[in-house]
C-alpha cells in the first residue's frame, strides 16, 4: 500500500512526528577526546644509543625487536642480507663476530680524518643469552682496550659481514653496571643466564660478583659533577658569625665590659651563653699567642740553650741570697 504524504502550504512547515521523534535513535556527534594509539614499551635494555657518542664500554643486544627495527630503516634502499635469527647463534659465534667487527669495522669514510693507526681490542667481555626457548636473545657487557670510539662502524660491520642486527646503548659509562645488568636479577628481570661467555684479552679471570659491584667513589663522582652543575645557580653568600676565635681580651671583665659597650646583637648573645667558659677561652688565647715563641724553644738546640742562659743571670744564686746563703 502506498504511503501517502499530505500537501504542506506553501511558506509553512513540515512538523515531524513525535512518534518518530521517540523510536528514532539520537545522533551522536563524532568525539574529539579519543585517546591516542599507545606507543609500544620498549624493554629496558632499549636504551639510549647516542650515534655520536665516543664509549670505551658498551651494551651490546641481538634480538628479533632489533631485526624488526632494521627491516623498517632499510627498507626501500640498499640493503643488506636478511638478518639471522638470534637464536641460532651461539655465543661464541656472537663474541668472535664482536671481536671481528671491532678489529675490522666498516667505515663509511664521510667523517674524514686520518685512517686508523693500530687495530681496536676488546678488553673484557661478558656475554648471555636470555630468553624462552627458540626466542632467545644475546646481550654482551663489553670494554674497549685503551680507547673510545663511536659504534657505527662496529655495527655496520656486524650487519654487513656477520648478517646480525645489533644495538648499541651509550648509556653505560663503566664496565660494572653492564656487568650488574647481566649478572644481577631485579624485580623486572628475574631470570639471568648463570653460565655467561667471559673473555679478556690478557687471559686474566673475571669475578662476576666483584666485577657488578659499584666502586666507592662512583658516587661521589656523579655527585661531585652534578654539584659543578648546580654552583652557579645554588651558590649563596656565607654570613660572617662569631667564634671563639674573635677573642683579643685579657680578663672576662674586659671581656664583658667590651660586650656591653661594643658588642653586636651575636656577640653578646654568644658570650652570654658561654659566661662560664670565658677563663678557658681566654687562656686559649693566650697559648695560641705564645705558640710562635714556644715552637722556637722547643726547636732550639742544647749549644744554643747555654748561650742565651749564659747571657742572663743564674736564678741558683738569687734563691741561695733570698734563703740566706742555704741551698733549698
């Protein structure tokens, strides 16, 4: 059946049912307070890697996050082969590719400069192998013999030659907080490889336990830069205040005297406290009077002792006259 539709005049208006108004589901207006994609949570281990940053120690990490992130760089472009899946590797494959890539780097020859005059070492080498079964990672603690470099050229060589996709933190300034990474269990990482690879390049052993420790002055090292830091900012002028140093009188009378004449606000409160201890000050001021000729006394030889009594008159012969002639 048709539906039929009744004429509206001309210049009047269409009023909608408000039976249709009722069962008709209301329009919702787009939102503008939709929250954004979260970013995915890198590990921890996905730290700070500085390109232009010269490091003697470094994180090293093999993992399949790290070949995701070279497929997307590399794509488009030259590339190199596929990388290997970490898991396949050993970890003696992973060291001797790390000491290849170190002695041999890639060099891309855009920063200039004169070419290498000796052959890069590694120095100490720790490396684990961490993961669940088939998805295995590897993470080497190492430290350059005697020099600092950039890790491109080490990287390029292990991506080129080797066919593996590292990361390279620069995070790490000293050998025993990779050491304490790899080593240590925390609470977000439980699990830690108990048979590690460890290398050195003059045969010596390696005591993981020692190696993880913080050295003493570590602290005070980052303290004492972060104090540098802050001194043109935090740097406060000293106020003068009075000590017991100030004294220059002979009695506590003149003392007290000049207190109430001369005084200031802090010196008369400082004396007021310590009323009892005024003989003692005093005293105290006198001894370091008379250190300068104590110290030459006290420094003076037996030949020059009986020259200066030689020159004065011998205190024997007064007691013997003030005693009537008897010896006492």
């Amino acid at each position: 059946m048709a539906k039929v539709v009744e004429a509206v005049p001309k210049g009047a208006m269409r009023k909608r049912p408000a039976a249709a108004a009722l069962f008709e589901p209301a329009r919702k207006r787009p939102s503008s307070n939709t929250p954004p994609a979260l970013a995915p949570v890198l590990p921890d281990w996905y730290g700070e890697s500085n390109e232009e940053s010269q490091n003697q120690v470094y994180l090293v990490t093999a993992a399949k996050l790290v070949n995701e992130k070279e497929d997307v760089e590399h794509a488009g472009g030259d590339a190199p082969p596929p990388p290997k899946d970490p898991a396949s590797i050993s970890k003696m494959e992973f060291r001797k590719a790390l000491q290849d890539s170190i002695a041999n780097p890639i060099r891309d020859g855009r920063r200039g400069g004169r070419p290498p005059t000796r052959t890069l070492e590694i120095d100490v080498y720790v490396g684990a192998m961490e993961g669940e079964l088939g998805r295995q990672h590897h993470q080497a603690a190492l430290k350059l013999f005697d020099a600092k470099h950039r890790f491109l050229p080490f990287k390029a060589a292990m991506r080129w030659r080797h066919g593996i996709a590292t990361h390279w933190s620069t995070c790490h300034t000293q050998l025993w907080s990779t050491v304490c990474y790899l080593h240590c269990t925390t609470a977000h990482k439980p699990v830690v490889d108990r048979r590690p690879e460890l290398w050195t390049r003059d045969g010596r052993k390696l005591n993981l336990h020692e190696g993880s420790q913080e050295p003493f002055q570590a602290g005070a090292w980052n303290q004492k830069r972060g104090n540098r830091m802050s001194e043109p900012f935090d740097k406060k002028p000293r106020k003068d205040s009075f000590n017991k140093m100030d004294f220059s009188a002979i009695t506590p009378n003149a003392v007290l005297d000049y207190m109430m004449a001369k005084g200031s606000n802090a010196f008369q409160l400082w004396v007021h406290c310590r009323q009892r201890k005024l003989k003692e000050f005093i005293q105290d001021a006198l001894d370091i009077e008379n250190a300068k000729p104590a110290a030459a006394l006290e420094k003076e030889t037996e030949w020059a002792l009986a020259e200066r009594l030689s020159r004065g008159t011998c205190k024997c012969v007064e007691t013997m006259v003030a005693s009537g002639g008897r010896w006492l």
